[in-house]
C-alpha cells in the first residue's frame, strides 16, 4: 500500500470520507469476525475513504457484541430462508446415529453446516443494510450539525 496510504483525503474529516469510512467499518465489522481491521482499512484505502474512521466503526462487533450479533443474524437467516433449523438438527442426530464410528464428527459438520447457512445470510443482511443505513445516517446527522450551526451564526451575528 506504500504511498496510498499517506493520500490526505485517507486522514481528513470530511463529509464523504467519513461516511465512506463509517459504511466500510461497519459492514466488515458485522460481515467478517477476523481480520476485519485489516479489511476495512485496505478498502478505505481502495476507496479514497477515511481509514480512522474505518477502523474505529469495525468495533461494533467485538466479544461482549459477538453473541447478540450472531444471534440476531441467525435469527434474520432463518426468517429470510424459512429454515427449520430444530428439524434439521434433529434430523442430522438421527443420520449420526447410523455412523457409529465417526457419529461426533459426522454430528459436528452437519451441525455446522445446518447453522451455517441462516448465519452468513443475516450476517450479508446486517452489513450490507448496517453499511448503508451508516452511510445515509452520517450524512444526514453532518448535514443537521451544519444546519444547526448556521442557524447558530445567524442568531449571533
């Protein structure tokens, strides 16, 4: 990334940088649970966005954030797939039963699995509509600051 890096539009507070930075935090936040630091700050780089920003707002999923995310994605993947994930699990018990040798294992893949689907769809939903909703939300509370700001010189002065 060598010179990119030190392009000023990366370190300055302005309108789109910071919206920019604050969408791209939050959907690798939410999207990716490792690495996700590194990701936002190379697609704020790729995308002129500010990367302080970027990095700050992947915070939003750390470990006391994890299992309310996580439950909440599940449950937005189950609604969005009609997935009956207790009769699929149970399902995959009854399959175990039927390998008796490597029952645990075969248990833990298909369980795996089972879940895994409803989870990376409501994690793909929570970043993609929490990036936006980031986006619209930090230009729409710039553009009040400033209102209210003009409004504020105008009655002082």
């Amino acid at each position: 990334m060598g010179p990119a890096i030190y392009h000023p539009r990366l370190w300055q507070l302005n309108r789109h940088g910071v919206a920019l930075g604050f969408a791209i935090g939050l959907f690798f936040g939410f999207l990716i649970p490792i690495l996700q630091i590194p990701s936002a700050a190379v697609v704020a780089v790729w995308l002129r966005a500010n990367i302080l920003v970027a990095v700050i707002s992947t915070l939003v999923s750390n470990p006391f954030t994890y299992a309310p995310i996580y439950f909440f994605a599940y449950q937005l993947g189950s609604l969005i797939t009609s997935f009956a994930s207790r009769g699929a699990i149970e399902n995959s018990i009854d399959n175990a039963m039927l390998y008796e040798s490597s029952s645990q294992l075969y248990l833990l893949i298909d369980y795996f699995f089972t879940l895994g689907k409803p989870l990376l769809v409501g994690l793909s939903v929570l970043a993609v509509t929490g990036g936006a909703v980031g986006f619209v939300g930090v230009l729409v509370l710039w553009r009040i600051i400033i209102l209210l700001e003009w409004q504020r010189r105008r009655f002082r002065g």
